[in-house]
C-alpha cells in the first residue's frame, strides 16, 4: 500500500457499484413477465395466494442475500481506506511534516434501512388480495428490483448509520527536529525506539572574591582573588522508548557523565603575580530518570496538540556531598583551603519529580512547538559533607531549589528526510534551604539558552539530530553540543 493514493481507492469503488447493478439486473431478469404471472395463477384462489407468496418469499431471499454482498464489499472497501490512511500517515511523517490530509472513510461499518419496493412495503405475509374481477386473475405485486438496489446502496454510502463506536483516528503530532530534553511525538504502538546520544557542554565563569576591609572609600586592606572557572562535561546517554499504545510510552534514561574543571586563580597583593591553577575532574554514572507520557487529545491541521508527561529523577550519580571538598575553615593542615571538591560530582544528589505539558501547533509549512514544566527537590536530612583527613561537616536537612522551565521553538521540513528547529528554552532556579532558612549567598539564577538544530533521516529505522545551544544569561553554559541517533524497532 506504501504510495497509494485517493486515485487507487476510487477503481475498487466503482467496481462495487457495478457489482451492484450487475446483481440487481440479474434479480430483475429472474421476475416472471406479467403473461407468465397470469399463466401461474389461472388456477384456484388458493393455489394463485400461494404462488404469490413464493414469489415474494424468493425475492425476499435475493434482496437479503444482495444486502450481505453489499454488506460484505463496503466492509472490504473501509477496510482498504483504513489502511490507505495508516500508509499516508507512516510516508506523510517527515521530520516537521505537518499532519496530512486523510482519504474520507466510513468510519463505521454499513448499515442497511428496509428496502422499500416500488409502491408496496415488502412484508412477510402476503398483502390480504385485492377484489378481482369476476374471470379475471389477481395482478401480483411487482418490484422494480434494479432500482431498488440502487437506491439502498446509494443511501447506504451517502447517510450510514452509526453502528457502536467509530474506531479511533491514529492521527499523530507531526514530528520535528528535536532540540529540546522532552520529544514531542509519541513512540507508535508495539514500537520500541533506542536513541544513544552525546552532549559536550563547556562554560566559563569569571569571580573576583574581596576579602578585607575599608578604611575610606576605595582603599581596600584584605585580599583580593580573582578566579576563572572552566568547566567541560560530556555525557553519554542511552534511551529507550516503548509504545504502549496510540497515546502513552514510557521511557527510560541512563546517562555516563564525565566532567573536568580547571580554576585558575591570582591572588593580588600577596607578592605573587602568577595564576595558580587548581583542576578536577570526575567521571561515572549519573542520574538515572524514568518518564511517562501521555498524549492528552486529538489534535490536526491548526489544532494543537498536548501531550502530558511525568518525569522521576533518581539520584544514582556520585552527589556533592560525597565527595572530598578543601575546606575553608576546619581542615587541619590547612586553615583556609581553596572550598572546592577535589573530585567533581556526577550527580544532583536529590530525588526529584517533574510534571509537564508540551504542546505542538502545525501550521503549514512550519510546527510550533513548546513545554511548561516544574522540577521539584525532595528535602534530604541528616546530610554531611566530606572534608580533608576524612572529616565529615555536618549540614542538616538540605533542599535544593526547584526549577521552573518553559520552552518555545519553531520547526521546518526541508523535504521528506531533512528538517530544521530553533527554539529559547529558559529554566528558573529558586534558592537552596538549609535547615529550614535559605543558604547565605543564595540568589535565583536563571538559565536561558538559545537553541538550533536539525534532522536528517537516513530510512524508516534510523536518522540523525544534532542540537546546538548558546548561553544567553551569565550562569548558562557557553556551549552546548548534543548528537542523537534515534533507531526504530
């Protein structure tokens, strides 16, 4: 059926009709002529009474079995209709492709109201005899059958009655090149989807840190420290994805993270005019996430489409507070320390659980798209951090600041395998608790980055995305590099 047409549909739909008419000409040939019908009922009223019923006990019988022969083809020809719409669907979804327009169906299956004949209701006992004429025989009743047969499959095709419930459109959103964490079209049924991927991501963040005292207005007596932070991460990432069926999958991802950080500092008024470079890094598993989503309505050409969704985050990655810090103020060979890991986290080291909408808007020739989402810290308690010569400092009960985050993009197909998306996703993180009162020196931070990206499809398995982003504010990363390779099974 792969490029079927509306045109391919149209010959099985004439050549039914002509099944029609064939079979109602045939009947109409097999009625007796008015000399044969008087022949048959020359005899007695009894035996003229009987002959009628037969015959329209035998009409009867072949109007019945044209009725299932109608029956049987229409079934046949909503079944083809279906799966032509299934085909246009599964060739019509490029990357960006708006939702295609579908061959009209059924969409029920056929039904027949009683056949009337040409002057007279059939029954199923004969009509009581007109008075006939002294010698004269009884006139049967007679039946226009072609015509009959054509009218009951004309009305049959153009005002079908609704039979139980129609069967659900397999309309999808359309699909775009991915540029944000949550996809926007939903694994197809039975399907499985397994996308490995890889995010290289670098930031650079200067700090001069004052420590001292004024005695008048623009005299510093301290220290002054000036550092840089550069931070690279890559992060590599297996995905799996399984329709459950025509609106909700679920999906499971196991992110390996390494990161590497190097902090070069220059302490001014010390006597020494040279950077002292201080570096990390860590590398290992990360936080493992579970999602579920669901796809809310049945949207179409300039209707939207919402899909819900349900993430949990795990904190299966090494967290801040497991690893060794050089400390500021209790380490024991060294009263001041640096106050940073001497091995970097992978993790967040918080449960979390984050809700979300993401909508889908085609307009042809372009798909807007975009997600409202809201990313909640469990509290821990009791929590400690590691410090030099195996001390622990303890902290408390520890929570995170939650995030909101909301993204808008825009995405176009190129043609039938290549598409592009930009978009401005923006996170805003709230201040981080300790014991009940926020962390001195906590402030909000907001993450914005823009975003541009693009999809070529190699076949119907497998196809490549690649996603660029640039910090817009000063505490998002600079750069931020992602390639994925969705494979269809």
């Amino acid at each position: 059926m792969k490029g079927t047409s509306l045109r391919d549909v149209a010959p099985l739909a004439l050549a039914v009709g002509f099944g029609v008419l064939q079979s109602g000409q045939a009947i109409a040939q097999e009625v007796p002529s008015p000399e044969g019908a008087q022949a048959a009922y020359a005899g007695s009223p009894d035996a003229r009474l009987d002959a009628l019923q037969q015959q329209i006990n035998a009409q009867t019988q072949r109007l019945e079995a044209m009725r299932e022969s109608l029956q049987a083809q229409e079934r046949e020809l909503f079944r083809m209709q279906n799966a032509l719409n299934d085909e246009i669907l599964a060739s019509a979804r490029a990357r960006g492709a708006p939702a295609p327009v579908l061959v009209p169906s059924l969409n029920q299956a056929p039904t027949f109201r009683e056949i009337q004949p040409v002057g007279e209701a059939i029954a199923t006992t004969p009509p009581p005899p007109r008075p006939a004429e002294a010698g004269a025989p009884a006139t049967p009743v007679q039946y226009d059958v072609a015509q009959v047969a054509q009218a009951a499959a004309q009305e049959s095709a153009q005002a079908p009655q609704p039979v139980g419930q129609a069967p659900e459109s397999d309309t999808r959103p359309p699909e775009v090149a991915q540029i944000f964490d949550q996809p926007g079209v939903l694994t197809p049924s039975g399907k499985f989807v397994l996308e490995p991927s890889l995010q290289y991501g670098y930031s650079g963040n200067d700090r001069v840190a004052l420590v001292g005292y004024t005695v008048i207005p623009a005299i510093l007596i301290g220290l002054i420290d000036v550092r840089q932070v550069k931070t690279t991460t890559a992060i590599a990432t297996l995905t799996g994805r399984y329709g459950i069926n025509r609106r909700m999958e679920v999906e499971a991802k196991v992110p390996y993270v390494y990161i590497h950080s190097d902090t070069v500092s220059r302490e001014i008024f010390t006597g020494s005019a040279q950077d002292n470079v201080f570096d990390a890094d860590g590398n290992g598993l990360g936080d493992v996430e579970f999602t579920a989503r669901y796809q809310i309505n049945q949207g179409g050409p300039d209707k939207p489409f919402y899909i819900g969704w349900l993430r949990y985050k795990s904190r299966t990655g090494r967290d801040l507070f497991e690893v060794t810090t050089d400390c500021v103020t209790r380490c024991v060979s060294n009263t001041t320390g640096t106050g940073l890991p001497l091995e970097l986290p992978t993790g967040s080291g918080f449960h979390a659980v984050q809700p979300g909408i993401t909508w889908l808007y085609p307009s042809d020739p372009v798909v807007f798209f975009g997600s409202f989402s809201y990313l909640y810290n469990f509290e821990r308690n009791d929590v400690s951090r590691k410090v030099l010569l195996g001390e622990d400092e303890f902290l408390g009960d520890v929570k995170a600041g939650d995030i909101l985050g909301f993204n808008l993009g825009m995405g176009l197909a190129l043609n039938e395998k290549a598409a592009i998306s930009i978009g401005y996703d923006q996170s805003i993180i709230g201040k981080t608790k300790q014991n009940g009162q926020e962390v001195a020196g906590a402030v909000r931070i907001t993450l914005g980055t823009l975003l541009l990206g693009g999809t070529y499809r190699f076949n119907d398995r497998a196809s490549l995305n690649v996603a660029l982003g640039v910090g817009v504010t000063r505490d998002t990363p600079d750069l931020t590099l992602t390639a994925r390779v969705p494979i269809n099974f």
